[in-house]
C-alpha cells in the first residue's frame, strides 16, 4: 500500500469566522461611504476593522464612511500610506493605518499594537499584511473590483465583538422583504328590513 501523500498546508487565515460571511454589492462609491458610516454608528469600542484589497477598491472610502459614522470630519481622512497612521477624534477615537509600504520586520515597529486598547476603533489597511498579529476578534472586509465600476465587499467576524457588528450592520443594510399578510375582506352584514303592518 503506498504512503500517504501530504500535501502542503494552506496558509491560515485567522481565526476562524463566527457565522457566516456577509456579501454585499456596492454600485457607487456613495455606497461604499454608507457602509462605512453604518459600521462607525455601530462601533461600542476596540473594534478592528481589517481592510483587505487591491489598489482602488475602496479601502479610503469606507474609512471615510467609518468616520462619519463617528462624528469624525470625514473629508480629513486620507490614505495615510506615507505617515503610516493617523488618528481622529469623534465619540470614540479612530485610528486609521496603511500597511502597504512595510515590511515583515517594520511592522514590528509601526506600535499599532498599542492602539488595541479596548476603547480606540481601529481601521487597518492591507490588514493581511499584518499575519498573525492581527486581532483575534476582528471584522475582515475584503473588497473587489467587478465590471463597470461596481465593488463587492465580504465581511467576515472573526470573533464575539464582530460579529455583534456585523449583524447590526447587516439588519440594517439588508433588503427589506416584507411579510405578505393575507388580504382582509370586509364584509357588511344589513338586517332585513321588517314588513311594516
């Protein structure tokens, strides 16, 4: 009997997801802002919210989203690929990085990890940059590009406190489909009328 072949194992991709992924399309950059500002009216706290995606997919805009849902000025978030992080003040603090430019070893030194401080709201862009030090209990928003201009965002809780989020976001988002009630009939009933001696 021949040995078994192992195979390679795949890379992990975290913890594993507290329910199931949540997908939504998004046919504007307007509503990519909505996103974002329902998941900023809708953070407690020490939440991480981990942005995966190409260039152009998005990622800014719904940090931007994220902090009008904060009460935060959203026209003073930018992509902060060169300072690395910025901070802003809304009802809770928001800290917004890019991890693009780093390496394994700079990634270290960048001290977001001190920013998990259980109060802060942090949005990580190229999260996935970040391997394992990334939050166990976190949101994982991947975005990506389809045909004429229209993006496509999958939230994944990895966690208790995500997924607290990603429900409020999803009952909020989600179509409207009403029940269908059965139609009432009225019907009005007359006396016969008496004969008259």
């Amino acid at each position: 009997m021949p040995a078994p072949v192992s195979l390679p194992r795949k890379r992990s991709e975290g913890p594993p997801s507290v329910g199931k992924p949540w997908g939504i399309v998004l046919r504007s950059p307007r509503e990519t802002h909505r996103l974002g500002r329902w998941l900023g009216r809708f953070v407690q706290g020490g939440e991480v919210i981990a942005l995966i995606g190409e260039l152009g997919a998005g990622k800014t805009s719904l940090v931007r989203g994220i902090a009008d849902g904060l009460l935060a000025e959203p026209a003073s978030v930018s992509s902060p690929t060169f300072t690395l992080i910025h901070e802003y003040r809304g009802r809770l603090p928001l800290v917004h990085a890019d991890l693009y430019r780093l390496t394994a070893a700079e990634l270290e030194d960048t001290g977001l990890g001190d920013y998990l401080d259980g109060r802060t709201v942090t949005a990580i862009e190229w999260a996935d940059r970040w391997g394992e030090n990334l939050a166990s209990d976190r949101l994982d928003v991947h975005l990506s590009h389809h045909p004429s201009a229209v993006r496509r965002a999958l939230l994944t809780a990895r966690g208790p406190s995500a997924r607290r989020l990603l429900m409020a976001v999803r009952s909020r988002l989600s179509p409207y489909r009403p029940t269908r009630e059965p139609r009432q009939t009225r019907v009005q009933l007359t006396r016969p009328r008496r004969a008259s001696h």
